[in-house]
C-alpha cells in the first residue's frame, strides 16, 4: 500500500500558514509614509510633529496581546523598560499615548483624527487609512 506524504505535509503548511498572524501600523491619511524609526519615534514622544502635522500615537490596553507584540517588534522594549521610561518622562510632563480598548476604535479614531497612528490587525485595513508598517507573529 502506497502512502501519500504529501497531504500531511500539506496541511501542516497551512495550518501554519493560518496561525501567522499579519498586523500592521497605520496612518492618518494626512501623513506622509514613516519609517519604522519614525514610528518608534512618535510612538515615544519623540517626534510630535511631521511637517505641521501634529502626531497622535494610538495603544491597545496594557494587557493586549496585538500590543505587547508591537512593543517588542517595532518598539523593541519590554513592558518593564516602557514602564521606566514613561515615569521618567511623566516628570518632562510627558504623556503616553492614548489607549483605545478595541483595535476598531483605534482605526475608527485614526481615520478620523489627523496626524493619528495605530496598530491593527492587518485584516482590519481598508482604503481610508495606509498602511505604515507590517510584521508577522
């Protein structure tokens, strides 16, 4: 009896395939395309302005899986070492972005306020933002 190896094969690969998941930072419409430095940059306080455009970075709550991935990835901090940053820069009378409790009122709020940044689900993404940045979990 012959044995076919290739469909086990197969449906490893797109279970696979199925479990990546794509996410991506986007942009208010009214800004120009960032680099990933740039983003990390608004993303701490760090360039509050391109062009004329003030920047208004968008999180997901603390606990958001979607965002301790963006932390890692495009940040490249951990939730211990923001935490330290953000209370040294509390006392510069600096704030942390805003928090948004679901990815859809982070995209609800970037397609509606300018200069506003987020991160979503790629499956999320229509014509009314661009997207800034993709990574794959």
């Amino acid at each position: 009896m012959r044995r076919n190896f290739a469909l086990p094969f197969i449906v490893i690969l797109l279970s696979w395939h199925c479990a990546a998941q794509e996410y991506v930072v986007i942009g208010n419409k009214a800004l120009p395309q960032l680099s990933v430095t740039q983003i990390r940059a608004v993303y701490l306080k760090k360039l509050p302005r391109i062009a004329t455009i003030k920047t208004v970075p968008v999180n997901l709550g603390a606990g958001n899986p979607l965002r301790q991935s963006f932390e890692r990835t495009v940040l490249q901090m951990g939730f211990q070492r923001l935490q330290s940053y953000w209370s040294r820069q509390h006392y510069l009378g600096h704030r942390p972005p805003v928090t948004m409790k679901s990815q859809e009122s982070a995209l609800a709020f970037v397609k509606n306020v300018e200069g506003a940044i987020a991160y979503i689900h790629a499956a999320l993404v229509d014509d009314e933002v661009h997207v800034l940045y993709r990574w794959n979990e």
